[in-house]
C-alpha cells in the first residue's frame, strides 16, 4: 500500500499562484508515475500533469505553460506549481502514484480561484 497526503490548496484570485505538495509513505519502491488530477463539481476526475521515470513529463494542454510538475525522489514527493491561475482552475486536486500493484490516490486539497 501507497499513502498519499496532499497539502497546499485554498482561495486565489485570478492571477495567482499556488504550489501543491504531495507526500507518499508506505511500499513506494515499484511507483512507475506521479501525478496530479483534479475534479470541478459535476465533472470527471481529468488528468493535469504527470512525471514518469526519466523525468518523463506531460500536462494537459489547458495548463501548459502555467502550471510545472516537479519530483523530489529523496523526499518522496511531488509538487505542482500553479501560475496565472484561472477560475476553471478550480477543482479539487488529487495526488495520483502508479505501481504495478495499482494506483494510488490521496485525500484531495480544494483550490478556488476567484475572479
């Protein structure tokens, strides 16, 4: 089993910026990917970035160029740094690990921005 805890969400307004960390304990050896969803309300849980080995790296493409995915393996963690934040940014955010034993999800971190 894989834990993941998020921290780091909360209210901007348009323009801002937030960084999201997210910290994994437990059997991490054999996590192939981490990465970061997010859901609005009434929609689907979508994808926003993702880092694989070899720094492997992919975003969605509403975020390219405003949001950066970064892996600290020592720590054992993984960070997402949110610029020019928009309202349809809004969501809930989830931590996402991929082993060969499954996938793994944090708690969720609330961000709103506001207009």
């Amino acid at each position: 089993q894989v834990q993941l805890v998020e921290s780091g969400g909360g209210v901007v307004q348009a323009g801002g910026s937030l960084r999201l960390s997210c910290i994994a304990s437990g059997r991490r050896f054999g996590i192939n990917a981490m990465g970061w969803y997010r859901q609005a309300p009434g929609k689907q849980r979508d994808l926003v970035a993702v880092i694989r080995g070899g720094d492997r790296i992919n975003y969605v493409d509403s975020v390219k160029g405003r949001f950066t995915i970064t892996r600290d393996s020592a720590k054992n963690m993984v960070y997402l740094q949110m610029n020019s934040l928009k309202p349809e940014d809004t969501a809930v955010y989830y931590c996402n690990a991929e082993s060969l034993e499954g996938a793994y999800w944090g708690q969720g971190t609330q961000v709103t921005v506001s207009s």
